[in-house]
C-alpha cells in the first residue's frame, strides 16, 4: 500500500470516528431529552386526570369515552387510580390494559413516590397523588409518536451526514497527501536521476528547516561521502595499477631477457636474483595494501584487547631489526610509571605495531647513522611516544602531503617506497582514537609525536 493511500485511510478513519463519536453524543443527547420531555407530559396528564376524577368534576364514563374517542386520532395518555391498598377507582381502558399494574409495582411506587419506566415502545409513569388529604396511586402511560417521528428524521439526518461527510472526507483526505507527499514524488525523481556517472548531482532543498529539508540535506551529505569515496576508490586503483606496473614490468622484462639467448649459470642466478627482488617488492606493496585495508575497516570490526605499549615497541624493533640488521633503534623511558594502566591502551596489536614499524623504518631510513630514537612519557589521559632522527628533514610541501596514500617525498631518492607506509600508520592511529604530529626541518631531522588514550 502507499503512503498516500495509508494515509489518507488513516485520516478518514481518525476524522470518521471523531465524526462519529460527536453524531452518536447528538443522537444520545436527543434521545434523552425527549424521553425526559415525555414522561414529564405523561405526569402532567397523569395529575390531571386524577384531579378532575377524584374532584367529581368528570364522571368516569365520560372521560372513558373522551380516551377511546381521541385514542382513534392521537396518543392519547391511558391513566389509572388507585388507592394504596391497590384497589383500583378508575382505569382509561380497562380492556387495553397498557401498565398491568401489580401490587409489587404499587408497593414500589409508595416507596419511591415517582418511578418512570418503559413498556416495550411505550413510556410510563408511577407517582403518589394527594388529594384532600389522602393518598392514591396514580399511573399513566402512552406512545410518544410525535416524538418517535422526530427521531426518525434525526436518525436519517445523522445518517446522511456521516455517510456524505465520509465521502467528503475521503475525498480532501486524498488531495491533502496527494499534496502534502508531491515534494517526496519530486526528490524521488530527482534521486532517480543520479547515476554513478553522475553521482556530483544533488537534490534541491527548498527549507532546510522542515523535515523533506532535512530529508535531501542527509541524502546530500551521503552523496558527499560516496562521491569522494568513489573518487577516492578511483584513485586507489589507478596507482595501484601505476604503482604494480614498475615491478611486474621489470620482473617481466627480466625474465625475458634472460631467456632471449643461452647464458652462463653466473648470469641466470643474477637474472633470478634480480626477478626475485621485483618478486619481493610486489610482495611488499601488497602487505602494504592489505594492512591500508584492514586500517579501513569500521571500529566494531577490529578485535581489541588491552596492550602495553612498552612491550608493542619492544616486538617493533624486533621485527625492524630482523629486516634491517643495519638499523639502530634506541627505546627510553623518560618518566617512571607508578600504574601500568598509563602505559596500557586498549586496541588490536597486530596493528599498532605495524604503524609503529613504518614510522620507526621511517627514521632510520632517512638518517645517515640508520637510528631511530623512541621515547615513551604519559601525561593525563594519553601515552605519548616520541620517535626521532637526525636525518634530511623534511619540506613544508612534504609535511602537509605526508599522510596522503602513494605520495613520495622530495628525498625519494634516498630510500625506496611506495607511499603507503605512512598513511597506513595515521589511519591506525585514527582508528584507536589516537593523534601523530610531524615536527621537522630540512637538514634537522624529523620528529614524530603519537598521543594514545591509556585505560
């Protein structure tokens, strides 16, 4: 079903009842009052009656005769009268007998003075009628036929109002959402115009302040990110592929040139140490890719445990040294740690130390000396790790392009690359919450501050 049609059921139905409610109070409130009108009258002829039979005023034949004559015409009121020891005095139509009144209905009567009931359609009434001192009992009753009609025609003019209001209802309950969700059909037909190949398209935003305002804002800003998002992805495959084509070709063109003619065995092991090195640097440029993958996935994602950073840096240098027996990692510690909660941070090791490998391998590659010097301290609620060289430095343009994926400084060519080592460790350390600041002059060195929240 659609919202418009929901809607609009919704609408009618809510109004419907409401509509509803109010006719059912109109007619109830009808109803009682000429119930209660009626059995006022029936008393009034009730008193009357009694009175002038009891006054001797009329004799009782007549005022049979006057009952049964207007009874051919009107609705005439039956009355009767009683003594209280229910020995009837005079009766209407004796013959008719609307009440049949019985010594339980007298006995009643004396005890509340006035009863009002119903007889099938008829009303009817009891009360105790004092005349020169004595008690009688005195009841009446009739059909309210007059009164009945009047109900009739209200009931068919309640009827015919429910049954056009709803119509009218529906009707404006259907061109008010056909109105109110024509700005929902238009972002629609806006949103199906967006395509991939067109994916700067926005929809227009009339107020930014009702809620279809809000609505094509949000839808906006999830264009914003999947366009640069898309962009980004676009990038990232074109220099992977600029990137992979440099080894694979020289892998290629290696391997080529050494089956082009025969050649002595010194000749082919250098052929193959040397498509072996291409071989590694692929190899490397895809765990460099790999690890930049993971460094992309959602927190929720990453299994996390706590880690002291201390032993983190301690299995870094390990793995450094391992691949580079040249290098020189010095690791200090420059305050003492009363709690090992400062030093502890909760993360995903695997991790955080592959971001402190590339910025340890990051110092020593571009030192002369190959050192890299590792200070742990804490202050508040962070682990500050400082991690120096006494190096080339670095260029104001490099510092600010430091962390953007396969940007290759100025110096290049001092040591080789790909551009990802150090976008993979800010991202990391975006992930655990964390901060890197680069401090560095050319000719000075270069200084990397890391700021984690411990536990």
């Amino acid at each position: 079903m659609k919202i418009r049609t929901a809607l609009t059921l919704r609408y009618t139905c809510i109004t419907a009842a409401v509509f509803l409610v109010f006719i059912t109070a109109i007619y109830c409130v009808n109803e009682h009052s000429r119930s209660s009108a009626f059995f006022r009258n029936l008393k009034s002829e009730a008193i009357t009656k009694a009175h002038l039979f009891l006054n001797n005023q009329v004799d009782a034949a007549t005022m049979q005769s006057i009952y049964l004559n207007n009874k051919k015409f009107i609705d005439e009121v039956e009355v009767a009268v009683y003594d209280t020891n229910f020995h009837m005095l005079y009766h209407d139509a004796l013959q008719n007998d609307i009440i049949k009144e019985t010594p339980e209905m007298i006995r009643r009567i004396i005890q509340k003075k006035e009863i009002d009931f119903y007889i099938g359609k008829y009303q009817g009434v009891g009360i105790i009628y004092t005349f020169e001192g004595k008690e009688y009992i005195v009841t009446a009753a009739a059909y309210d036929g007059y009164g009945y009609a009047k109900r009739e025609i209200l009931e068919e003019t309640l009827v015919l109002l429910l049954v056009s209001g709803l119509s009218i209802l529906i009707i404006v309950g259907y061109i008010f959402a056909r109105s109110s969700l024509a700005p929902i059909r238009g972002i629609v037909k806006e949103t199906e115009s967006i395509t991939a190949s067109q994916i700067d398209k926005r929809l227009p935003v009339k107020n930014e302040k009702d809620e279809l305002g809000e609505l094509s804002l949000t839808f906006n800003a999830l264009l914003d990110r999947l366009e640069k998002s898309f962009n980004s992805q676009k990038m990232f495959i074109s220099n992977v592929s600029h990137e992979l084509r440099t080894p694979m070709a020289a892998l290629s063109a290696e391997l080529d040139l050494a089956l082009q003619k025969e050649r002595t065995p010194e000749q082919y092991q250098n052929a193959i140490h040397n498509a072996l090195q291409d071989s590694q640097r692929v190899i490397k440029l895809i765990d460099g890719l790999l690890n930049l993958a993971k460094a992309d996935y959602a927190p929720e994602q990453i299994k996390r445990e706590e880690v002291r950073l201390d032993e983190l840096l301690l299995d870094a240098r390990e793995l450094v040294l391992r691949a580079h027996p040249d290098y020189h990692i010095e690791l200090v510690f420059e305050q003492e740690a009363d709690d090992d909660k400062v030093l502890t941070v909760i993360g995903n090791s695997y991790l955080l130390t592959t971001a402190f490998v590339n910025l340890i391998e990051n110092n020593c590659k571009y030192s002369q000396n190959r050192t890299s010097f590792i200070q742990i301290a804490f202050w508040e609620q962070w682990s500050i790790i400082r991690l120096s060289d006494d190096g080339v430095g670095m260029s104001e343009k490099d510092k600010e392009n430091l962390f953007q994926l396969f940007y290759r400084g100025e110096n290049k060519e001092i040591a080789s690359g790909y551009g990802i080592g150090m976008t993979l460790a800010h991202k990391i350390l975006s992930l655990h919450k964390g901060e890197i600041s680069v401090f560095s002059h050319q000719g000075e060195g270069t200084t990397y501050v890391v700021k984690l929240p411990h536990i």
